[in-house]
C-alpha cells in the first residue's frame, strides 16, 4: 500500500514556540513505535545556516529518534522557524515519525542552562543532549553510539567527548578504539532522563561546570566511579577541547536542577517526592535487600532487564553469621559477573534481626530510591522500618517471599510508574462450585500451587443451594494462606447466570475479580500474568490506559462460537499473520468475553450488573430483543455471557487475550457435566473436551537466571496498547473505532437516540433512558 505523509502544525502563541509532526502511515495497517530518544539540539546565529542539513543528518541516522527540540537563542527564533517551515515542505513522502518542537532559549542564559530547561518538555526514557553543530563534527563511530545503533549500554551519558577531572584542571580525553570511562561528558552525548530528576545533583550557570557536576553525581552513584564512557571522536579540525577548557570558570553560585525542570514556578520550593511525582521519567531508582548471594542469582534476569531499561539499582545482601562469607569485609562493594549484566552490590553479615536494621538504615539513607523489593519478610524488625521509610519518603516497599525470586523475570520489564504502583490493584478471587467436588479439589489444588509475589487476595468460595456434603466439606476444610476467606451458599436455587453475576462485586476502581468455575484450571504463573497486564494496561503510562478494556483472560481462544453456523477453530498467530503482521505472536484484544479464567474490571462489572437489570426487568427492551446482530448468544437464554456480549457490543469493549505458542494458556477448562456441559457417551464427550483442554504454562526448575516463558512475547515486554491487535465478537480484525461505530449505530437503531453517550460507564445514558430518582439522563 502506498506510504502517506500526515503533517500536524500548532503554534503555542504564549510562547511564541512551534510544534511540527511528521509522520507515516499504512492504511489498515497496526504501526509499532520504537524505542523512544529526544534530541535536544541548541541553535545559535553560527549554527542556523546548517540548521537543515543537521535535522536531515539526525532523522536520517535512527528510526529510535522520536521527538527532536530546537534550543533557538530567543533572537533567532522567528529566523529558525521559517527555516524549520522550509525544512518540512522539502520531507520525502517516506521521512519517519519524528515530532519537532521550540524551547525558549531566553536572552541572558548559556547553553547549558537553556539546555537544561528544554529537558522539562520531553517525555522520551532516553536524551541525545547535543551542542550546536549537531551531529556534523562526528566520526561515524560516535554518531552510531549516539543514535542507537551499536550495542552499547545507555545506563551512563555516552558520547565521544570525555573530560578527566585533575588537580588542577579538567583534560580531554584522546579517542580510542574501546570505551574509556570518564569523569564526564560534554555534548554531544546520550543518557537516560532520569538522571536529570535528581534531588542531589547541582548545575553551576557555567556550561563547562554543568557537565561536570552532572557526571560527579552520577559518578557518586557507581561502585566504579564513573560518570560516562567516551565512545567515538571527533572528525579532524574539532576545536572541542579548547572550548571546552575555555568556558571552564570556578566560583559561579550553585543553583539546584529541579525548579529549572518543572513545569510551574510554583514547584521551586516542593519536597523531592513531590517533584518527582510532577516531573515525567520512565526510571527511577530501585533498591534491592536480599538475604543471600543466591537471591541475587534468582533474581538476576529481572535486575539485569531494569539496568538495562535505565534503572539505578542499589543492591545490598544481608546474609546471618552461619552463611558463607561474602567478602573480607562485610559492607565492601562487590560485583557479580553474569552472562545478561554485571551487578553491583554491596554486603553485610549480621548476626540478628537488630544489626539488619542497623546496617541497612544508614545505607539507605545514602541511597535514596523510588521503590524498594526486598525478600525479607513482612515481620522481621527491618521491615517494620522500611514501613516506616514507606510512610515518610512515599517510596513504595515490594515484599517478595524468596520462594518466588526465580519466577520475576517478568518484573524486569516494568517501569518506574508500573513498580509505585504495584500495591494498588488489589484482585479477589471467586470461585463459583455446586456439586463437582473432584473438580472444585483440582481447582483449589491450582490455587495452592501458584505464585503470588508477596500480594494479597482474598477468596471467595460460592456455593449453590444443591451443592453436595462432599462439596461442603472440601470448602470447609480448605486452607488459604494469602488473604480472608468469605464462603457463600446460597439458599434458593439460582442457577449459573446470579451465580457468576452475584459472586463478587468491586469495592473500589482498584478491585479486581478473577471469575473461576469449577471445572478451570490455573497455571502456576497465572496471577504473574494478571499482575504484569494490570500494571501495565490500568496504571502503566497514560498512552496504553484505555476505558475500553474490561478484562484479562487467562484462557487463549482455540475456538470460536458466536458465528451463526456454529463453531469454528480459531489460530491468533495463523490470524495476524494473514493479515501481514509482523508481530503474530503478541496478545490482542478481543470482543468475546472469557469464562473459563478472567480477571474482571470494576468499572465494567458496576456497568454490567446495572445493565443486566434492566435487561432481565424489561425496563428498556423486551426480554426477547435482539441486541447484538448475527452472533449465536442471542439463543443463550440462561447465560449471563449473552447479556455481557450485548454491552460489549454497544460499548465497543474489549479484553486482552494471551497468544503464546502452541496454545500454551494460563488457565485451562475440563469441560465438566454441568449447566452447560451435558451427559452425552464417553466418546462424543472425550472429543469435544479435547477441543478446549489446553497446556498449562509450567512453573519452571528453580535455578539461577530462570526463565518463565512469560517474555516470549515480541521484544520481550507486553506491547503498547497502540500495538495490539483488535478482534470483533466473530474473531475477524477490525480497528478499536470501528468497534466503537457499531455500537453506537446499533445504541441509534434501539434507542432512536442520536447523540452518542458522553459519560463512561452510565447505563441510563447508554440506553436513553431517565433516571426517574435523580432526573438525570
């Protein structure tokens, strides 16, 4: 299909700043964004003549080049744009998505400074901080490093322009074929974003003084002492070095970084936590409290992927007097040397509970962290002052029972935002039984056998009225040892449909209930696949938090049965990949709610319970109505499924769906005789359970560096929302809009209502109706 160029241009009148974005697109196609990196790019009356050539320079250079910054000095800005206009109209219909935009270089401040007040606007996890000649002065090998494209570590500034601090003054570096630490850098050079929200870190006003204060503070952090790794040159002629000693001056007054960062004046005087509430970074820094050598090897992968993605790790190993020494001298820095990173740690051997405490406290005053996981247990005494660091700092503190250290792998793969938040979805489980007791034993079993994380969920235990003694008894005796316990038994026969509908209902937007039927078996990894979607897609960044998911399956689709001719067998992968996907193995929305194994959201499940009293009073429509066109649920008069497909259909919601090879599931169905199952021959019924048995993801050996198997997904992460692919009720691909335009369509065809429901979640709008108690729509 041909490639189509979208131009997008805003002016910002209060600054007199501009935004362009140039992007490309294939239509019907799901286009993927990568890696993320600003470049921040200063403009001087020097520099402006080659300002084109160094913005064809960079966009021609790497597709992880998003967002590019024009630093103009505030006289030159009128001039710069109508370079920048010229710039655009001369793309090439096949130029990448790169997003340009202004940042006031007032009169009176340096470049660094300018610099560093440009950084307040980007978004990006990574920054290429740049002079004003750009690129152009680079060998090929600097410019590879910059842009991403050789395989270097982006955890510390990297560039070709190193400074060794001395006694008497600074002294640049000579290139090299290898890497060479640094005490800094200056640009141009690339690093995380994080760096940048530092409470500790000061600029000098001066350029030479901020990048050598920025490299100390980072330096300050390492084991190593290290600030950057010099990695390239300059092309012959580069009078770098001597501007460099030249705008190198001492005794200039010490102005913190932060209130230059933010957005509002008004946060110059806010506490750090607050700050770094305000300000966006995908990084942080993480603090990991071990007991033991071993615990870092099982938790290896996942510290390993975190310094990769940026992240500063802190890393201390407390181990008793009984366990083998460490080191010579408890308290040293170590390493340990891994195939995946090399991680730094720092040791302490103690002798009780007490000296713990006492060891660990005063490290962690000196290293200050965003979030902490630690294997010690909630009840030992430093646990208790973790907590209470908790409460002063807002630094959110991750108990992970030991046992589960080799399954985190999949921790690695979350940001800053997901780790703060990871005590805030809290998910109950409920579990729906009559009279199976064999298959509610299996059930249990699962449940036992599973992963937690250290988390908390209560349980709910639902029994119908004709359950048997057996059934009663298996209830009564269970033992859950990861939250209460609320068992239910129901008085009057209801049947299936109140007793999913009835078996939970949300407590607040951060409730989550995981739906199970007796004859569903878990995964050990399950609620490690519930955990890792929740914080991804409900409080990970804002782009992949939509109000049009409902739920989590647990269970992949291997067949489909909404088409009117029956079912049908269904291939996610065989499916994307006919559609030209480059990625069929991701997970992907769907339209077809799961009830063998799903996790439930609050919002949705508030709507679906006011939505099915309507539906089963004839308030709005009669019982018979059909809502949803063409699909066979219309004849599901006793499921509560068929009503939920109705609200999906109107609303255009979706639920996210696993998609590992060979069906591999996290929740798998026996096919039971039951409400829906009935007793037919053994062999009618042997073939029809095959059809929806599925292999369980295993827990893996535990062993050092251990991989779950729930990363094998495209780059190894969950995809942005923007990347999975959407399928409607049938199991046919179509766009999140269109899902969206048939509902609404079909609200009109119902309701004779034209103007589209404004309110999220409110079934008296969704169905025109009037709220006779509020007089409200």
């Amino acid at each position: 299909m041909p490639l189509t160029l979208k131009l997008r241009i805003t002016v910002n009148s209060l600054f007199g700043s501009g935004r362009w974005l140039a992007s490309i697109g294939r239509s019907g196609m799901i286009m993927k964004t990568p890696p993320s990196l600003t470049a921040l790019l200063p403009v001087t009356a020097g520099s402006l003549p080659l300002l084109e050539t160094q913005l064809h320079t960079l966009m021609n250079r790497s597709d992880y080049l998003t967002e590019i910054v024009l630093i103009p000095q505030e006289s030159l800005q009128a001039e710069c744009r109508r370079v920048l206009l010229s710039f655009l109209s001369a793309l090439a219909p096949s130029a990448k998505h790169v997003e340009l935009s202004f940042a006031p270089w007032t009169a009176g401040a340096d470049k660094a400074s300018a610099t560093l007040r440009a950084v307040k606007q980007v978004t990006t996890p990574l920054l290429l901080v740049l002079d004003e000649d750009g690129l152009e002065n680079i060998d090929e090998r600097g410019r590879d490093a910059l842009t991403l494209l050789s395989p270097f570590s982006t955890a510390v500034p990297l560039g070709p322009r190193g400074v060794a601090s001395t006694a008497a003054e600074p002294a640049c570096l000579s290139a090299s074929e290898i890497p060479q630490p640094t005490d800094y850098l200056v640009p141009p050079f690339i690093l995380p974003a994080h760096f940048f929200l530092r409470s500790d870190f000061d600029v000098r006003s001066n350029a030479g003084d901020t990048w050598r204060y920025l490299g100390k503070a980072i330096s300050d952090e390492r084991s190593d002492s290290v600030g950057g790794f010099m990695v390239g040159s300059d092309l012959p002629g580069s009078q770098w070095c001597t501007l460099v000693d030249a705008s190198t001056t001492k005794g200039l007054e010490v102005i913190p970084l932060l209130p230059v960062l933010v957005a509002d004046e008004s946060y110059q005087d806010t506490p750090h936590e607050s700050l770094r509430d305000a300000c966006p970074a995908n990084f942080g820094s993480i603090t990991l409290l071990l007991s033991s050598l071993e615990e870092l090897h099982h938790i290896s992968l996942a510290a390993c992927s975190l310094q990769h993605k940026g992240h500063t790790l802190h890393i201390a190993v407390l181990s008793d007097a009984t366990s083998p020494p460490l080191d010579d001298n408890g308290g040293d820095h170590e390493s340990l040397q891994l195939r995946e990173c090399s991680l730094s740690y720092v040791s302490f051997q103690v002798e009780n509970k007490v000296q713990a405490a006492a060891s660990t406290l005063p490290w962690l005053d000196i290293s200050p962290s965003d979030v902490v996981i630690t294997s010690w247990p909630k009840d030992s005494l430093l646990a208790g002052a973790l907590a209470e660091r908790q409460d002063a700092h807002n630094t959110p503190v991750i108990y992970m029972p030991r046992g589960d250290l080799p399954y985190c792998d999949w921790m690695g793969t979350l940001n800053l935002d997901e780790l703060r938040n990871w005590h805030k979805p809290q998910v109950t489980v409920s579990v729906i039984t009559n009279d199976r007791p064999d298959s509610l034993s299996r059930l249990l079993d699962s449940l036992s056998r599973a992963r937690y994380f250290g988390d908390a969920l209560d349980l709910r235990l639902n029994m119908e009225q004709t359950s048997d003694w057996k059934t009663q008894q298996i209830v009564s005796d269970y033992t859950w040892g990861h939250g209460s316990v609320f068992l239910h038994r129901r008085i009057i026969h209801g049947g299936l449909l109140p007793a999913v509908v009835e078996s939970w209902y949300p407590q607040s937007n951060d409730s989550y209930g995981l739906i199970l039927e007796d004859d569903v078996e878990l995964s050990p990894l399950f609620y490690a696949w519930i955990k890792l979607s929740l914080l991804r897609y409900r409080y990970g960044h804002p782009d992949d938090v939509s109000s049009q998911l409902f739920g989590i399956s647990l269970y992949q689709q291997k067949h489909l049965e909404l088409r009117l001719e029956g079912r049908h067998s269904f291939n996610a992968r065989s499916t994307f990949v006919s559609i030209g996907l480059d990625e069929p193995s991701t997970p992907y929305l769907s339209q077809i709610p799961c009830s063998w194994g799903a996790v439930y959201f609050p919002e949705h499940w508030r709507e679906f319970h006011a939505y099915l009293s309507f539906r089963l009073s004839e308030y709005a429509w009669d019982a018979d109505q059909v809502v949803v066109p063409g699909v066979r649920s219309n004849k599901w008069t006793r499921s509560w499924k068929k009503y939920f497909i109705e609200l999906i259909y109107l609303r255009g919601y979706v639920m996210l769906y696993p998609n590992y090879a060979d069906y591999v599931s996290l929740s798998t169905n026996h096919l039971e005789v039951g409400a829906h199952v009935k007793d037919v021959p053994i062999e009618t019924y042997m073939r029809k359970k095959r059809l929806f048995l599925l292999p369980l993801m295993p827990l893996p050996e535990p062993s050092h560096s251990v991989a779950t198997g729930l990363l094998e997904l495209p780059q190894g992460r969950l995809p942005g929302w923007t990347d999975l692919p959407t399928l409607d009720l049938l199991g046919l691909v179509a766009s999140e809009e269109a899902l969206r335009e048939r509902g609404r369509v079909r609200r009109t065809e119902l309701t004779d209502c034209g103007d589209p429901p404004s309110t999220p979640y409110d079934v008296w709008e969704l169905l025109c109706l009037r709220d006779p108690l509020l007089g409200l729509h």
